[in-house]
C-alpha cells in the first residue's frame, strides 16, 4: 500500500524543513511570524505547521520596503 505524504509537519519535522532549531520555530509560531496551529493540550502546547504556510513565509520579502525613502 503506498504511504500518502501529509502536508502537516510536528514542530521538529516544520524546524528541520526550515533549517533552524525547533525553539527559534516555536518562538516565531508563538510571535506571529510563522503560521502555527495548536493543537488542544492540558499541560503544554502541540504545535502542527503545513507546509504551504512555511513556503509563504519563505516567499516574503526580508526587509519592508520603506516608501522610496534612501
């Protein structure tokens, strides 16, 4: 039987797929920088990312544009 691919990665699978340490993705999961989704939990969170949401991250611009201004 072949084994479907999931686009959903746990917080170790999404870190290594950026190349950053799992604390760096969960810190920037928790800021807003990169789309997490928390999963219900009594003690901690569990954190599941896609990969679509890690691809748009990657794809925006690092630096703002800062109106024309030099």
């Amino acid at each position: 039987m072949a084994q479907l691919k999931s686009d959903w990665l746990t917080a170790r699978e999404a870190a290594s797929y950026l190349k950053v340490k799992t604390r760096t993705l969960l810190m920037w999961a928790r800021t807003g920088k990169v789309k997490g989704y928390v999963l219900s939990g009594d003690r901690r969170h569990v954190w599941r990312f896609r990969q679509l949401d890690l691809d748009a991250t990657l794809e925006l611009p690092a630096v703002l544009s800062n109106g024309g201004l030099n």
